[in-house]
C-alpha cells in the first residue's frame, strides 16, 4: 500500500486538483493508495473539500480543529499512519499547495525497491529544477540546504527542505522507537530538516530524484515567514548539536 500524506492548511482551491493527479499518477502502479489530509486548522472549506473528495477517491482525513503548524501536522500524519499502515508499505508527504507533480512518485517508489529508506524529491538533483520562485526563497532553500549540512552531512541529500519524500513506513517507526515525542519538535518548515537528519541517524539509506518544483502553479500566497524560518533554522542546528538528536533542551 502507497500513503500519501497532506498536510494541509487554508488548501481548498489546490486540494480537488492534486488529488485528481495523484489518482491519475497512482492508477498507472501496480499498488493499491490512500490519501490522508491532514486538516491544520484551516479557516477556509478546505476540510469540507478534503470530505467532498472522500466521496469519489480513497480519501482520509484528520483534522486538527486548531492550527499548530506544518511539523504538528507531520507528526499527526505520521503517527496515525505508524499506527495503521504495515511495515512494508510507503508513505509519500507531498506540499498540499499542488505544486509537486505525482507523476514523480513512480521514480521514487524505483529508488525504493532499489534499497532506499527515504528518497527525496529534490530539486539539486540532476534533472531538479525551480520554476516560479523568488530570488528569496530559492537563496532561503539552498542556504538552508547548505547549513544543515555543514552541521549534519546526510549521505545522499542535496535537497534538506523540501517536503516531498517517500518514506519506508518500517524507517519512521523506528524513528518513534528511537526518539518518541521528539521525532518532530519543529513546528514551522525546519520540520523537514529535523526529519531527514534524524531518519539519517538511525540509521538509514537516502537517495534522491531530480524535481522540477512548479511553484508557478501555486495558488494563493506562501505561509512561510522568512526571517523567523531563518532563526529557527538556527535554533534547530545549534540545539541539537549541543544536546544531542532527540534530546530535550528542557
């Protein structure tokens, strides 16, 4: 079995159409798939999209009732798949913004049956690319990439922020045997970083396959918060650095 992970916050307008193309990219692999939507707290329909859609794809959702940010959102999404999913089957996180194509995931699940534990969807590999961003973002994304390396190098990774990954669901059960509520203390997109460092220290096999991001494609405004994401990053390295992955500060 695929899962396909979606943490969504204020998605209602880019939900219907990449569940359509998920579909359509699934439907082409041999391998039975679920979508589960995990609802943010969003103040707009995208909870009652996520239900419509229930009605005509194999759709799940989780709702939060509240917003706690993208890594709550992951570790929801994780923790109710661990408890549902069997250790053989995979799990795709992709952006809920419909700006990663799903056609990728065949490419991924190869990279899987090759050996990986984690294949990234990254847009440093060869054949990645980055349409539609700013200058900003692009100079955030591969600072960002840059300095977690520089902290922890992951064999394999070019890519530490994006989101689109395909999991063994055997690898993040062992990360919550390893770290249990620690897995994932980040609530903002340093997440992303956080999961692959700490899947890296299992540890486990990473590769990757080129994307070409299509942030052209995004509708409405990005929710991430430059200047904090920067501190955060910084806040993130140097904590578990000095404590240790997985290890409370408090």
């Amino acid at each position: 079995m695929i899962y396909v992970l979606l943490p969504a916050y204020n998605e209602e307008s880019s939900l219907e159409p990449l569940v359509s193309s998920i579909a359509t990219a699934l439907d082409h692999i041999d391998e039975p798939y679920r979508v589960v939507i995990v609802d943010d707290g969003s103040t707009d329909e995208t909870e009652q999209v996520a239900r419509r859609l229930a009605e005509s794809f194999p759709v799940e959702v989780v709702p939060h009732g509240v917003n706690r940010g993208l890594g709550a959102a992951m570790l929801t999404g994780f923790t109710y798949l661990c408890g549902t999913a069997r250790e053989d089957d995979l799990v795709v996180a992709m952006d809920a913004d419909n700006t990663h194509d799903p056609k990728l995931i065949r490419s991924m699940k190869k990279a899987i049956d090759d050996g990986a534990d984690v294949v990234i969807a990254s847009r440093y590999a060869p054949g990645g690319e980055e349409v539609g961003l700013n200058l900003i973002r692009k100079f955030l994304s591969r600072g960002a990439s840059f300095l977690v390396h520089a902290f922890f190098p992951v064999p394999g990774a070019r890519d530490f922020s994006c989101g689109y990954r395909m999991y063994r669901i055997s690898v993040l059960q062992a990360a919550f045997e390893r770290y249990g509520e620690n897995f994932i203390t980040e609530s903002s997109f340093v997440c992303m970083a956080e999961i692959l460092v700490k899947l890296a220290a299992l540890p486990s096999t990473i590769a990757e396959v080129g994307l070409v991001l299509r942030y052209d494609l995004k509708l409405g405004t990005s929710k991430m918060k430059y200047f904090k994401t920067i501190l955060r990053y910084f806040r993130f390295l140097l904590r578990e650095k000095i404590y240790g992955l997985g290890q409370s500060s408090a």
